[in-house]
C-alpha cells in the first residue's frame, strides 16, 4: 500500500529574497490563491472586517447627533422668543385698551356698536393666546359676554341687564390681572 500522503519537504526560508528575509512565494498561475502568511505565536486571527458594503459608521452618527443638537438650539430658542422676547398678545391688548385703543391696537373711530364675528374672533384670540392666565380667563370670558351683547336683537336691549353681573366680574378681573403685568386699564375715560 502507498503512503497516500506523501513527505513534504521543508520550504528554504532563505532561499530567495534578501537575508534574515522569508521566501515570498510566487504563483506561477495567477490564479492559483496564495497560500496563508505563516502566524508569530499567540497571534490572534481577527474575524472578518466590514467589508465594502458596511461602511464605517462615525460619520451617520456624528450627523445624526448634529442634527438633534440643531432642533434642540432651534426649539430653545424659539421658547426664549416665545416666552421673553415677543410681547404678549393679551398685555398688549392690555395697553391698547390702556391707551384708548380697540382692544386689538386700532384706533377705528366708527360708532357702530355691533360686533362682527370676524372681530369677535380676532380679539378672542389675543386673549387666548395670553401667557398669563389670569388674562387669558377673564379677556376670553369678557370678549364672550360683548360678544353675546352685541348680538341682541334690535328692540330687547333691556335683555342686556342679564349681562351685567358677569360683565363687571370680568372686567374687575381683567383690570386686576392687567395691573398685576405692570399696565394699569381705567375703562371710565373716554
């Protein structure tokens, strides 16, 4: 029986190549792999790395973390403009009532006492968007009672009587919750 494994002789490891240099082999065909680069001792032999198709990360990550700082700064900032920088609506509805202006800052002179929705609407919107709560209570509250007044029909203006306990409760409470922001309301002057 024949050794089906046949001796297999020492390669010469300075056979070609400069000295204290290892023989680098070289294929005769060129595709024929190379064989393994022989290991030192206690070498560990890493896994397969990320290859072309898993790119590296740091750059996905770092703008990622970029783009959460930028809508963080931009919703800090817009709060400091929001909360310190832009008047509040309801103060300033405040000091153009101060100011014997309509409530909505116009100076429109017409004596016309009806109210239109569209007017009812803005000017309930200024309150409502007030920071202050206790402006933002008693404005939309009174623009509710002027609103439901002016909408009397011609003839039952005696019904507006029933109007007044809650008319006079949020305009004291409107005047208070104004001179506690600093602007001080007198509704007597004309």
């Amino acid at each position: 029986m024949t050794n089906p494994y046949p001796p297999q002789q020492q390669p010469d490891p300075y056979q070609q190549g400069a000295p204290g240099y290892p023989h680098q082999y070289q294929p005769t065909d060129p595709n024929q792999p190379q064989p393994p680069h022989p290991q030192p001792a206690g070498f560990i032999t890493p896994g397969p790395g990320p290859g072309p198709a898993n790119p590296n990360r740091k750059p996905v990550i770092v703008a990622a973390a970029a783009a959460v700082a930028t809508l963080m700064l931009a919703v800090a900032g817009y709060a400091v403009y929001d909360g310190f920088i832009k008047e509040d609506s309801g103060l300033a509805a405040c000091k153009a009532m101060r100011d014997g202006k309509n409530v909505d800052g116009s100076t429109d002179g017409s004596d016309d006492d009806k109210m239109t929705e569209a007017e009812y609407r803005e000017v309930r919107e200024l309150f409502e968007d007030s920071r202050h709560e206790d402006i933002r209570k008693h404005g939309t509250a009174l623009m509710d009672v002027v609103w439901q007044v002016s909408q009397l029909p011609k003839g039952e203006e005696m019904g507006a009587l029933a109007y007044m306990g809650p008319l006079t409760t949020h305009m004291s409470g409107l005047q208070t919750a104004c001179a506690d922001q600093g602007v001080i309301v007198n509704l007597n002057k004309k």
